[in-house]
C-alpha cells in the first residue's frame, strides 16, 4: 500500500504596489510580468488607475495591482480619486508590497505606510539599489522601516537591472493563501487591448512632453475595430487648455505623430499584429475636476 500523494503547495492571491509618486512600480510591475502592462515615465504620477500585471510560477500565481502613487501635494477631483482608489485597493488585496526607493525614506513613503491596515500582510522592495554607492547605507533604512510597520519581509531590488526579483517573490509567495489559480498560466493582465491602447498612448505624451501637458491631458478610445490582424483604433487626447492643444500638435501636427507613432509601434509589439491609429487633441475644459468627465473617461 503507498502512501496518497501529497497536495499540490500552490498558492494564489492579489497584491498591490504602493507608493509614493516615481519609485517605479509600474517598472517594477512590468519586470515581474516580462510584458509592459502599465506605462512608466521619468515624471511622477504617470500611473492613473489600477492596473493589473499576472504572474504565474510552477508554484504560484501573483496577481499584482499597480495602483496610482500616492499624491499628497496636489489636489483636484481626478487626485482625490486616484488616492481613494489606493486606500481601497489596500484593504482588497491579500498582501501588500510597498515600494521605497534605495537609501532614503521621505515623508510621502511614510505616509503610504500610514494607510497600510493594521494586521494586515506586508513586505517592503527597497528599489533602485543600482545607484547606490553604499549599500550599507540601506542598514539604518531597514531599521527605521522595521520600527514603522511590522514588515514580513524587505528585499532590496532594481527593478531596472532585473535584481533581486526572484528573492521578492519567494517573499511574496509566503503571504498568500493556498489556493487553485484565477487566471490561466499565459494570462499577463485583466486590462482589455482598448484600455492597453489608451494607456500607451499617453505615455508617450509623459515621455515626449514637459512638465504641463501630460498632467493635464487623458486619452479616450472613441473606436476600437478588430478585423482579422488589423486593428483600427480611434483615440482622443483631451487637453484643458487650447496652448496645451497646440503644444500637444507641434508644428505641422508633427509631434503628435511622432506620438502616435511610438504608440502604435508598442501596440504592435503587445498585440501581435497590425495596427492602424487615429489620433485627435481636443479642449475639454476642466476635465480633471468634473466629476461626469471623469466617470467618462474611466475614473
């Protein structure tokens, strides 16, 4: 008589990404996924809604949640929402993964420590370890993380060298339940391609703008057709003033087909097949505070 094989040790559940504006989640994100299913830029607050990025290992399925940086200098209607959208996103997930950058924590990583639920499962990536010089400075900096929450791990990573990125799931993995898989193995995100599209979009208004227009600009998909390899897609980038809409075209139109082009160009990668995309800018005053054009665009 042999003995019954052992249950399968699989584990599953959601875990969120917070943290203050620009410590590279959505990077961290895209690494763990191999694919890039959130935008990132150099500027702050890039990410506007909750993402989410799969990852499924032989013994485990992540599924992580990329929420909007935590914003506290800044307020209108469109912030408020994206930081209720964190504090709910927190108290949803099974576990929560904040991200702190590399020798320093400031008083906006403080606060998103703040918002974590008592009791609840959470560990730390210290991210961008690559620039440090010292990697004994990171020392004081556990410790002082160790005294502010009861952390069950923090792993120092960089996100951007693909460090430290198989110790932080095996950390992860200890905080969620066992559990069958939600989504299939090849599954890499529950954002549909029109949400993709808009996304990338903008994007590239944060990379190839300055400090104004992309915070003040959305992108909406009017049409989105699928036939056969092609894809036809028709977007809007909303502006709230007519020089951003003219900063946004360039001269000629000429930047904001070099923006659609570099969209388009990631689209194909992502979606494996053709792309047509149609790109318009528009004045919609006040967007970022209208509580109707905010439910409009996805918010």
């Amino acid at each position: 008589m042999t003995d019954a094989p052992a249950a399968r040790d699989f584990r599953c559940g959601y875990v969120a990404i917070a943290g203050r504006p620009n410590v590279g989640k959505s990077t961290l994100l895209n690494r763990l996924v191999g694919q890039r299913v959130s935008i990132t830029s150099k500027k702050a607050q890039t990410t506007r809604h909750r993402v989410t990025g799969i990852v499924t290992t032989a013994d485990a399925q992540f599924v992580f949640v990329d929420t909007p940086g935590f914003q506290t200098k800044h307020r209108s209607r469109l912030n408020d929402r994206m930081n209720r959208a964190v504090t709910q996103c927190l108290s949803d997930v099974e576990a929560t993964l904040v991200v702190i950058e590399a020798g320093r924590t400031t008083d906006a990583d403080r606060a998103v420590i703040r918002l974590l639920p008592q009791g609840s499962s959470a560990l730390v990536a210290l991210n961008k370890i690559d620039q440090l010089d010292d990697r004994d400075a990171l020392l004081p900096q556990m410790a002082e993380l160790s005294a502010l929450f009861p952390f069950a791990a923090i792993v120092p990573v960089s996100a951007e060298k693909d460090r430290g990125l198989d110790a932080l799931l095996k950390a992860i993995r200890t905080l969620l339940p066992e559990s069958d898989p939600i989504f299939g193995e090849d599954e890499i995100t529950d954002r549909d391609e029109r949400f993709l599209a808009a996304e990338f979009v903008r994007e590239k208004i944060f990379r190839l703008l300055g400090e104004e227009v992309p915070y003040a600009a959305t992108v909406a998909i009017d049409r989105f057709e699928h036939r056969g390899a092609l894809r036809r897609i028709y977007a809007t980038v909303h502006v709230d003033r007519e020089s951003q809409r003219a900063i946004l075209l360039g001269e000629g139109g000429g930047r904001m087909k070099e923006i659609a082009s570099a969209a388009r160009t990631d689209m194909e990668r992502l979606f494996g097949g053709r792309v047509y995309l149609e790109v318009w800018v528009r004045v919609t005053r006040g967007w970022a505070d209208d509580e109707a054009k905010l439910k409009r665009f996805g918010y």
